[in-house]
C-alpha cells in the first residue's frame, strides 16, 4: 500500500486489535472502535480496563486494523499511549466521534453516547512510530 492507501485505509469504518504488554509479560489483546485523524488514532476506553492498567504502567501500543472478511488486507500502527484522563475536554469530544464513526445514525449514535457518557473512560492518543502493511 502507499502512504494515500494507508490513510484511506485506517480512515475507513473498520474494528482495531489493541494490544498492551501485560504486567505478565503476556500480550493483551481487545478489540476496539477507534478514529484515525491527523496521523493519530484515538481510542475510548473506561478507565477501570486492563488495557488502560497496561498502559499507565507501559505506554508502548500496537493495534492492528484487518479489512474484515473476504479481505486479507491489514495494516498494523506501533507506538506510544498518551491518555487523556476524564473530564477533559478533547477527551469527551472525540469519544463522542469514535462514537458517530460506528453508528449508522446519528440519532443512534447519540442515544448510545448518552447511555455511557457517565462512566469513566479515558482517550488513548496513538501516535505511530511503525506503520506496517
């Protein structure tokens, strides 16, 4: 893929494997929405999961976005987590995208936002190190 393919690739409506290096020293491995922007990906996640545990101790990320089925292509992102913690600003407003991007209404979309928009979640900020396709 060139780099145009890429980014039309990871802007596209597709599911992401998360992966954390586990205090085990065994990967954990969640799929995730998420929302590629600006070279970043963004993903919402309650602040409570293992992967976010993972990631306060580790920030080192990989997530791999496959085409889904019938196509074998893929593209994997390494790099570093930033967490944006509950309450800030940026952090609710791209949870609120993630959000949209996988709902095929925007009525929907805001019903199921409102439905979790109490628990705590934070935004894990992506910035690839590693494109590799």
């Amino acid at each position: 893929m060139t780099s145009a393919e890429i980014e039309e690739f990871l802007a596209a409506d597709r599911n992401a494997v998360l992966a954390t290096n586990g205090a085990n020293g065994i990967p954990q491995l969640t799929p995730v929405w998420y929302l590629y922007e600006d070279g970043l990906l963004y993903v919402s996640a309650q602040a409570d999961t293992v992967k976010v545990r993972n990631l306060r101790r580790d920030p080192a990320i990989a997530l791999c976005i496959d085409g889904g089925r019938g196509d074998a292509s893929y593209v994997t992102v390494r790099g570093r987590a930033e967490l944006i913690e509950p309450g800030q600003p940026r952090q609710e407003e791209m949870r609120r995208r993630i959000i949209h991007k996988y709902h095929s209404s925007a009525e929907a979309a805001d019903a199921y936002y409102a439905s979790v928009r109490g628990s705590r979640a934070v935004l894990i900020v992506v910035q690839p190190e590693k494109i590799v396709r």
